[in-house]
C-alpha cells in the first residue's frame, strides 16, 4: 500500500509491505522506474527502508515501512522478492 506524505516539507510515497521473518533465503528489495514502456526498472534494494513497523499479527510476518522520495514527474516502484 503506498500513499503520498509530506515529511520535512518533501513530498515521498509511504509504502508499506509485509516480510515474512522465517525465511532467511527471501530477499526484498524495492524497484523504481520513471517510464513502463521503455526504461528498465532499477533496483534500489532497502535504500528507501525505514525500519519494520510492528508485527501482523503473526509471528513469522513484520510490517515494513519504506519511504520512497518524489524527484521526477511520475515514477513507478514496486517491491521484488528473490528467493536465493
């Protein structure tokens, strides 16, 4: 889930994603892109991760929180799980 949030007089996306902590071979990383036609999607990985926010209810699951700065126009992100 992500909305638009003014922190310091800045404009950021606040997105919010679930991790599971019992599975040490998932990765999560973040993706950002400013065009879906043409531009590939770049990898930024935790740069814009703040800190897990609390659990979910279970334990094995954390809420994490992400801010994501608006430097372009209009931008794309999305949330990449790898599993090494």
């Amino acid at each position: 889930m992500g909305c638009v949030v003014e922190i310091g007089g800045s404009n950021i996306v606040e997105y919010v994603y679930r991790r599971r902590t019992d599975d040490a071979t998932l990765d999560y990383g973040q993706v950002l892109n400013t065009n879906l036609l043409t531009a590939p999607w770049i990898n930024v990985g935790h740069t814009y991760e703040i800190a897990p926010t609390g659990s979910s209810g279970d334990p094995n699951i954390e809420s994490v929180t992400n801010h994501v700065p608006i430097t372009e126009p209009r931008g794309f992100f999305g949330l990449e799980v790898i599993d090494n």
